[in-house]
C-alpha cells in the first residue's frame, strides 16, 4: 500500500545513466563545512592554551605545604600526604575544599612514604627530651633537622615542624582515620593525662576506606588481568567469529528465525491467556471481590482477586488477537523484510571489510573522548596555585594582622622572618582566577563540551555515509557481484570526505543542538528539584521527554538522510526531505522491516553476549578444566572480574558488528524503494532488486522472460 496521497512529494524518476553512487557531484552544504571548521581550529586553539597553562599533576598528586606534590619529583618515593593536625579540618572556619584543591586546612601537611598506624601523643615528660628522642623523622617538615643545637620540643611543637599526636590510618591518597578515636589537640602539653584545654571528640568516618583498601584490590585486579589477559582475548575473539557467521548465515537461516520468533511470540501469548483462564477459574468460587478489599498498598493481595485475573485475560487476549492479525495482514511485509535481510548477509559476504569499519569509528571516538578529556583537565588546572600566610595554633594580634592576608611561597618560606607569630606557615588558599584565561575557563569549558558533541556525531555520521556509499553500489550493480566495483569502502569514505563535510557537519550540528539542550534540563531539574511544585515537575518532565523524542527523531531523520547523500550527493536538507517522503510513501513496510530486524538483531545480541558469558563463566570459575594445566582458575583473585569484562567486549563487538549490519538493512531497503519507484520490469527499465524481491511482489525483468523463451 502507498501512502502517496498524504506525503506526495516527488517520485524518484528513471535516469538510464543512474547505476549507483553517483560519481560527478559537487560539494555541499559549504556554509556549515567553513563553520565547522573553524570550530575545530578553536578547538586545537583552546587545546593548545590549555596545555600551556594548565597542570594535571593538581588533579593527579597531593600537593604539601611546601607547594611539591606528593608521588612525583622529589617526592616520587612518599605518595601520601599526612596532615599533621587533622581537626582542624573539621573545626577551623579557614577550610578549602574544592573538587579541584582537594582537601585543605590550616595546618601543616608532608608527604609520607607509608601512613601511621599506631597511636602517639606527647604527654608533659616529652618536653624535657630531645626532639630526636620525640619525633618520628619521616613524619616531620623534610627541612627539619630535629638534632639541631638549641632545638626543643616546644619550638617543633608551636612551629608545626612535627605531629604532636598521630592516630591509625590507612593510605587513600590522604592519610584517613579508620577508627573511632576521641583526640586531644594538645596546644601545648597534657598534665598527668588530664586536658588542660577540653574539646568535643571527634569522630570520622571513613565507609570507603575503612576495611576496603582499594589500591590492594586495585593491584589484586591488575594481577588478574596481567595473568588471564591471553584468554580474555581468545573470548572476545570466540565472540567477533560468533557475530560474524551469525550475519553470514542470515541469508539461509532468517525466514526460519523470524517465523520461529514469531511463533514463539504467539505461544506465549496464547500460554498466557490459558493461564490466566486457570487463575480467574480458580478463584471464582473462592475468593473475595475487588470492591471487598477497596485499595491497598499489598499488590499481592489483588492477585487473589478473580477480577484481576479477568483483566488480564481480556488484556492478554485483545494484544494477542492484534498480533495475529497484524501477521496475517502484513505477511507478505514480512517476507519482503526477510528477503532484505537475506541480501544484507549476502552483499556484507561480498565486502567483508566493512565489518571492520567500526574499528575506524571507535579509534575516532576515542581520539575525541581522549582530546576532550585532556583539554578539560588541562583547562581546570589552568590557574597558579595562590599561597598566603596562615597562623596554624596561635590567636596572638601579631598573627592576626597576617593571617590570610600576605602572599608567600611556600617553598622558600621561613616562619623566622615573623618573630611574632612563630605558628605563622604558609597554606594554599585557591588556584589564581585573575587572569583572561581563567575568567573565561567556564567559557571554554562549555565551548570544549559543545566542539566535543559536535565532533562525536560528525564521526557517527561519517561512518555511515561512508557505509551507506559502500552498500548502495552493491544494490545498484545490475549483475552481482561482476558489477559491484572495486574498493567500494574505500571510494565511499574519499567521497564522503571530499564533497560531504559540510552536510555532515549540518545534520551532527542539528543533534548537537538538541543534546546540549537536554544537557541544559537535566542541570537545571537537577538544581531546582527541591524546589519544584507537582505543576513544576510535570512541565519539565513533559520538556525532557519532548527533547527525547526529538533527539529520537533526528538521529531517525540524519541516517537516511546521510544515505541520500552517498547516493546522490545532494545537500542535507534536500536528502533528508527526499528520504523522509520516500519512507512516509512506505510507512508500512518501514515499521515492519524495522521491527522484524529489531527483534533479529536483539536474538544475535543475545545469542553472543549470553553464549560468551556462559562459556567464559565456566571457565573462569574452574568448572571446564583445560588438558595439561595450561590455566588455572585458583590463580585468580577475583574471578567475576575477567567475566565482565569479556561480557562487556562481547557486547561492544557485538554491537560494531550489528551496527554494520543494520546500516546496511536501512541501505538497501531505501534502494529497494527507490527501485520500484525508478523502474517497471521493462527492457528499458529492469529492476535492481533480487529474484526473490521480485517473486514476493510478484514482479520480473521482461528480459528474463524473453532470455527463458529462447531457452
């Protein structure tokens, strides 16, 4: 049935010159080609200031008192930051946490090789010692020299050169307290263990640290991987060979599939209307009515209700009798979808090499997603760390004309040269945000977000013009594969690149719109849920849906668009009218196609990824053993690890796989249309299509009848 009479538009027209992509085109869509690439010029620019101003290591390492960072540098052997006096981080009204700073407070921080774990404290017959006798070295300010002449533990006390207590921690980065521990701070010394100077105990709680240590089992994953990684890939290729005879042998075993999944369909639906019958029979005599029990939260009880039961008997029933009729009507849809099916699997044989085209998209992406991250990381860290002068246990006046206010640094700071304020140290206080660069970084960091959206659909839509080229020529090859011409992958991506940047750009550009416009209402439902009435949450529900939807359609819209384009070699706006009417004309046989290749795809996807899960489940867990030894399963720590992991690969190549395959589907069903819109069967006009298109639809070549009669 044709559906000309709603969406008219302008049949495709026989041209005896037409026999595939076309070769002379010009380039399209200009405008958005000099736009887009000026964007990716602003883009390696803003890349490039953030590589020259920005500092990774502020996000990688912890940063001391002195400004060295902990891990690297001098410091490569100490990659634990110890804060001396760990309460005031929770007490002090000078605290700066930032996701960027990380934790800070005013007190002195080192870098340590390994952190405490034991408790100390300096009782009052510690202060008549000698420092050395004290002080643990490794603990203390590395300029420190506990054994020098006239040094005494007060001075190293009130200075903050060493901790004056310790508790046990455990190494996250930042030495965390893992235990419950009542402190106290002693500003000076405790008598005979009474406080001279009480405090509130002081609690912290560490969830994650504590009896997790996750660079233990970050390194017991890593021996994991570093001993099962040959057999990890031997399961990822199980599941490439898999995927690939799964879309080889579509062309002989898809009618029986579909039909079979089918079948299976309606035998369920029709278990499930018989065991609703036997629900509602059984309890007709005995149980109560839906309006004797009225509403309740116990959705068990109306299970127990024979209303509930003739519910979904009738609901049951009613779907059922749909899809019955829907197969009945639409059959030879179906078999006209199966066919085309058929001929995907054949023309992907013919040019295998486009089963590896989504390695070149995924190696794109990652440049994307790797160029993205890294000018995020080096934007954010863009700005010179801004150190000042900060009194650390005294509240003298001398310390509080300085306090927070004289810049200092950190690394050539001396607490001598303020006599009257020996607790004076110098504490990062926020990274500098004074200069043209840092005012704008949110700027450039919106602009980073937008060129990264822009530059991961421009991908996808190469990718698919490129294979939609590739399979056209395939279609529109009279006698195949004789006819199908050389490199057709290779000469589809070359055009897509020289004439079709522009329209590619145009319709990534036109997606990218509509997510960053998504991305802007989650953020504010985000911000604003608290304060959201019911009328508030609905509006921006029914926005965020909308957007979905929208989103939906367009990438609907840019695929068939793009394989216009490959074919034709006309702009995007054009291409992306012409498909839509072309497939509105076919509304029909596009819903069925779509659905039939839906449900054949998802059984692939869980053919593979299920059937490589199981089988590497067996193996990982030693229930299949290997003749001589050759692996162990005891060897492995956490053996669910290299489980998910082949799960997830299977996944992803799965769907690299299938995705080639569906493009190639959406390909050759919008030749298929233009086909029968083209040409009648005439020796003027002979299909393209296969045999069995032409049995279905009852339709021939008027030169195969005459080739037969001379036969």
């Amino acid at each position: 049935m044709s559906y000309s009479f709603l969406f008219p538009g302008e049949p495709a027209e026989f041209d005896p010159g037409f026999n595939g992509p076309i070769k002379k085109r010009g380039c399209t869509d200009i405008i958005c080609c000099i736009l887009f690439m000026a964007v990716i010029i602003g883009y390696a620019a803003v890349g490039i200031l953030a590589w020259l101003y920005g500092d990774p290591r502020h996000v990688l390492y912890p940063r001391n008192s002195t400004g060295w960072f902990c891990g690297t540098g001098p410091n490569k052997d100490r990659p634990n930051l110890f804060y001396f006096d760990f309460l005031k981080c929770a007490t002090s009204v000078n605290v700066m946490a930032t996701a960027l700073n990380g934790f800070q407070c005013p007190t002195t921080q080192v870098c340590v090789e390994s952190c405490p774990g034991d408790f100390s404290a300096l009782f009052v017959d510690a202060y008549f010692k000698k420092p050395a006798e004290v002080f643990n070295q490794s603990l203390c300010v590395p300029s420190v020299d506990l054994k020098a002449p006239g040094l005494t533990v007060q001075q190293v006390v009130d200075q903050e050169l060493c901790p004056f207590f310790r508790v046990p921690t455990t190494s996250a980065f930042v030495c965390v307290f893992t235990v419950f521990v009542e402190l106290c701070p002693f500003a000076s010394y405790c008598l005979k263990g009474e406080i001279t100077r009480p405090v509130p105990a002081f609690v912290l709680i560490s969830d994650v640290v504590n009896g997790f240590n996750a660079r233990e089992i970050g390194v017991r994953i890593f021996e994991d991987f570093a001993s099962s990684w040959p057999w990890i890939l031997i399961g990822l290729l199980i599941a490439m060979v898999v995927s690939m005879l799964f879309l080889l042998l579509l062309r002989f075993t898809a009618p029986v599939m579909v039909w079979v999944l089918i079948i299976g369909l309606l035998g369920a639906g029709a278990y499930g209307i018989w065991h609703c019958y036997w629900e509602y029979e059984n309890h007709r005599q005995n149980s109560a009515t839906i309006s004797e029990i009225g509403f309740t939260t116990n959705f068990q009880v109306y299970l127990q209700v024979q209303e509930t039961w003739l519910a979904f008997l009738i609901i049951i029933s009613v779907a059922e009798a749909i899809i019955l009729l829907t197969i009945i009507f639409l059959r030879t849809r179906i078999l006209i979808a199966i066919a085309l099916i058929q001929e995907s699997s054949k023309a992907i044989s013919h040019m295998m090499s486009a089963l590896l085209y989504p390695l070149v998209t995924f190696v794109l992406l990652l440049v994307c997603v790797a160029y993205w991250g890294a000018t995020a990381l080096y934007l954010a860290t863009s700005g010179n760390p801004i150190y000042r002068v900060v009194a650390l246990n005294s509240t003298t006046s001398g310390c509080q004309s300085i306090n927070g206010t004289v810049s200092c640094d950190p690394q050539n700071f001396t607490s001598s040269a303020y006599p009257d304020c020996p607790s004076a140290s110098c504490i990062f206080i926020k990274y500098n945000d004074e200069g043209l660069l840092q005012r704008n970084i949110f700027n450039l960091q919106i602009y980073n977000a937008v060129a990264f959206l822009w530059c991961v659909n421009f991908v996808i839509a190469l990718g698919q013009c490129t294979l939609a080229g590739a399979f056209a020529s395939y279609y529109w090859a009279f006698s195949k594969p004789g006819d199908i011409p050389m490199f057709p992958l290779s000469a589809s991506f070359i055009r897509s690149l020289r004439y079709h940047v522009g329209s590619l750009a145009f319709g990534s550009l036109i997606l990218t719109l509509v997510q960053v416009v998504r991305i802007i209402l989650e953020y504010i439902d985000h911000k604003t849920r608290s304060a959201q009435n019911p009328c508030a949450r609905f509006l921006m529900c029914c926005l965020k849906c909308c957007f979905w939807c929208l989103e939906k359609f367009i990438k609907f819209l840019n695929r068939n668009a793009y394989i216009m384009i490959a074919i034709y070699g006309k702009n995007f706006c054009v291409s992306a009218k012409n498909a839509f009417m072309l497939l509105m004309r076919n509304i029909v046989r596009v819903v069925v196609l779509d659905k039939v290749t839906d449900l054949l795809l998802f059984f692939g996807k869980l053919l593979v990824v299920g059937g490589v899960g199981v089988l590497s489940f067996f193996f990982f867990s030693g229930r299949i053993l290997l003749p001589g030894n050759t692996f162990r399963s005891e060897t492995l720590n956490y053996y669910w690890m290299p489980i998910i992991t082949v799960i997830f690969g299977s996944y992803l190549i799965a769907h690299g796989f299938f995705s080639v395959y569906n493009m190639c589907v959406d390909t050759l069903f919008l030749c298929f249309l233009e086909d029968l819109e083209r040409h009648d069967g005439s020796l003027q006009k002979p299909y393209y299509m296969s045999k069995n298109l032409m049995k279905i639809l009852n339709k021939s070549n008027k030169a195969a009848k005459t080739d037969r009669k001379k036969k």
